[in-house]
C-alpha cells in the first residue's frame, strides 16, 4: 500500500467505505474531500459487465457534457481547402496535412483531440505508431474521421469527450471541476452514465453497470449505488 499523505487520511474520515451512496449525496461528498488548493477534477470510475478482450463487447462513445470539463481541448485538424478553412473557423488550435504530420514525426505532441477528414486518413496512417497508443488517433467510432469537421471541433471546445472501456472493464471519464459545484457535476454524471448505458454491446451478459466510484483528483473513492443512477437531481 502507497504511504497515504496526511489530507487524504482526513479526507477518507469522511467516506464511509461500506456504503452505497445516492449519485447526488456522493458527488457533494467528492467536493468535501477534494481539499487542495487548485480546482481538483471530478472523475467517474463504471466497472463494467463486459469482458474487453472480445471484439463484440467493447464499450467506446462520445458525449457531450453539458457543462463540460473545465478545461478546454487543444484541438489538431487534418484537413485540407475548404475543410481546413472550416476547421480555423471553428476554433481549431492546429491545422494542416502532410506538414503537421511531418511535425508529429518530430516530436510534436501538443495537442488533445486530433481529428481528420477521411481523405486525410492515409497519410495520418504514418503517425499511427505515435498517436495510437497515447489515444490520439483519429478514430471513426469516436467521429473524430469527419468530412463534418467545424461541428466537431466545436463540440470538442464546448465539452464533447470519448470514453472507452480499458482492459480491466472500467471506464474512466472526468465529470467536470470542484469549481462546478454539485448541480453542473450532477448533470454532466447522468449524461455519461446515459451514454454508457445506450453503448451496452449486445453481447454483455447480466449486471452490466457492476459499481460506479466518484472522487477528486487526490482524494478518495466514494461509491455510488448502480441502482440510483439514472435518478436526477
């Protein structure tokens, strides 16, 4: 067991680690144990029923938090013409074709979100080997291979995430800022936790939503009761 600092033991005074807690009573409780000084983020953890190793029962999507994050995407576009002059217009950080990827090829990583028109697929295929395993990757599944890139990229900005299921059947997703407060991150919980339920592959089998755990970028897990999730506010 890691040596737990003297505020997250205090914090975890607080939790009580047997109980299933309603969402709303567990995010306000997230917010009382994220006790540092910068704007911690508010993060979801959903094990899911689902064995990752098989094709047919991944669980990957998008969805836009109504709040969003509280921060904002640099986002990196491979377009070109029209569909580059699109993506500048809607607030792209980077954007460019076999230049930007002779940049990646360099070194160049400073971005979040990369997305590409379909056309441009074949010439990003040159850089899958760096983007592919830190999660860059223009990927269909995540429409992030567009033609209808200036609507994606204000998505991006305005709070529009991707979440995947990793090999150990968890999902992983931020739900905002403690500067949110309960109501905002109340809200942006149920539509992930909506858009994980409408991404069920169908060939999950039984309790597809096995626990679900909120905390604050250093404090402690606080479980919610699968059973209350969908209930709002």
């Amino acid at each position: 067991m890691p040596k737990r600092s003297k505020s997250y033991l205090e914090a975890l005074k607080l939790v009580d680690r047997t109980k299933l807690y309603e969402p709303r009573e567990a995010i306000e409780l997230a917010l009382q144990t994220a006790n540092k000084k910068f704007d911690e983020t508010i993060e979801v953890a959903v094990r899911l029923g689902v064995d990752p190793r098989h094709a047919d029962q991944q669980v990957r999507g998008t969805v836009v938090l109504p709040h969003g994050t509280g921060k904002t995407p640099k986002v990196l576009v491979f377009a070109k013409g029209d569909k580059a002059t699109e993506a500048e217009q809607a607030g792209a950080d980077y954007v460019g074709a076999e230049d930007l990827i002779a940049k990646i090829e360099g070194g160049f990583l400073d971005f979040d979100v990369a997305v590409a028109t379909p056309d441009m697929m074949g010439a990003v295929g040159k850089v899958g080997r760096i983007l592919g395993p830190r999660g860059l990757m223009p990927n269909p599944k995540a429409g992030t291979v567009t033609f209808d890139v200036g609507k994606t990229v204000k998505e991006i900005k305005a709070g529009k995430i991707e979440y995947r299921v990793d090999r150990t059947g968890i999902v992983h997703a931020p739900i905002g800022k403690k500067s949110f407060g309960p109501d905002k991150l109340m809200d942006n919980f149920v539509a992930l936790i909506e858009s994980i339920i409408k991404a069920k592959p169908a060939a999950a089998k039984g309790t597809y939503l096995k626990s679900i755990t909120v905390s604050s970028t250093m404090g402690p897990g606080i479980k919610i009761n699968p059973a209350k999730v969908i209930e709002k506010k």
